[in-house]
C-alpha cells in the first residue's frame, strides 16, 4: 500500500490517498451531515457540495483515475476506483 496525505489551504478538507495493487482510495474530511453532502465524479474529477448556512459550497479535486464508487459516512467522503494496468505491446504504440 502506498499512502499519500495532502492538506488543501486555508481551513479546506484533510485529503488522503490510499494506493493498492488493485486499485485506490481517496478519502477527504468534512465534518459535515451526509444529508448535506453531495459528491459526483466526471472522469477523473470529483465535484462535492455541502450544503450549510448560506450558499452551497462546491469543491472539486483530482482522482487517481476514474471512480468505481462514493460514499459520504459520518462527514467522510470516499471515492474508489480501480488500478487500470495498460495492455498495450510496446510494439503497437
């Protein structure tokens, strides 16, 4: 396993990245109701909002590759994906 830990600036999300042979995990704290919390991916991208006081707050961060999954528990958010290994013979580029 290979574990990467960023923090963004400011008060921003804790952002963690789990690497396995398999495939991989992204993990950010949010501290906020899964109620309020909505995470969509668009190819290697995730967007999140959390919904509070005021206006919604839309975030967006890079995945390792494309998501195979999300989730929101207890002000977490997960998103998980698949190691894709390439299948091209050096011959054929």
């Amino acid at each position: 396993m290979n574990h990467q830990q960023t923090r963004s600036t400011g008060d921003g999300p804790l952002l963690r990245r789990f690497e396995y042979e398999d495939g991989w995990i992204v993990a950010a704290d949010l501290g906020a109701d899964a109620a309020n919390v909505s995470v969509d991916t668009v190819g290697e991208t995730a967007i999140v909002v959390v919904d509070g006081d005021g206006e919604p707050v839309e975030s967006e961060f890079e995945l390792p590759g494309p998501a195979a999954s999300t989730a929101v528990t207890n002000g977490v958010i997960t998103v998980e994906g698949e190691t894709v290994e390439d299948d091209t013979v050096e011959g054929e580029r």
